[in-house]
C-alpha cells in the first residue's frame, strides 16, 4: 500500500508541474528559461513545508498522507534533475551572472518558502 501511495502522490505530481510549466511558458515568454522550473521549486518548498508541519502535528497518523504528500506529490512536482539541466545550459551559453542568480534565488526563495509553509501551519521548529 506505501509504494501505492508513492507512485499516486508522484504521478499526480509530475502532471501538476508539466502543466504548471506548461501554462507559465505559453504565457511568460520574456522571463528567463528557467524561472518555470524556478516556480515549480519555490511552489513545492511552500508545499513541503505545509505538508511536513502538519505531519508534525497529525504525528503516527499521518503516515499515509506524508507519503501520498510528501514523498510522492512533493517528490514528482519539484524538480532538481530539471535545475541542473538549466543550469548546465545556462553556464554552456555563457550566461554567469544569469546562472548565479537562478542558484541563488533557487536556494534562497524555496528555503523561505518551506520557512513559510511551516509557520502557516503553525508549528515550532
């Protein structure tokens, strides 16, 4: 039933970002590639960070959902083989100073957003 769970929460996830990516590049043509994937990730940290803090307060009976949610949801909609890929691009052309920005603002934005997930929800950490 886990592996169930996994591969429901990871394939409705990977559906959720192809067309979250989908949507932001048919409408958002002069960002940089990688603000999509950029999204995605920030998304997920706020996700995960709701997600976890309400397993923290659900405790042992959370289980199931933390890996529908967690594991599987939050595993199949971030992407960070997609952030090296860009990234790897993005140094290929050239582009430093874009790549350094889309590091830092990966790093920086979905940290905060995990923080904010977390503090909506409530929980000390």
């Amino acid at each position: 039933m886990d592996y169930l769970l996994v591969a429901l929460g990871g394939a409705f996830g990977a559906f959720s970002r192809y067309g979250l990516s989908s949507l932001w590049s048919t409408h958002i043509t002069t960002a940089p590639s990688w603000s999509g994937t950029l999204l995605i990730n920030v998304v997920g940290g706020f996700l995960i960070g709701v997600f976890y803090a309400l397993s923290q307060q659900e405790g042992a009976t959370w289980g199931g959902w933390s890996l529908l949610l967690i594991t599987g949801f939050c595993g199949g909609f971030t992407t960070f083989s997609t952030f090296g890929l860009e990234l790897f691009h993005t140094l290929s052309e050239g582009q430093y100073l874009s790549a350094l920005l889309y590091v830092l603002l990966s790093v920086l934005l979905t940290l905060l957003a995990v923080a904010g997930g977390i503090s909506i929800i409530g929980i000390k950490h």
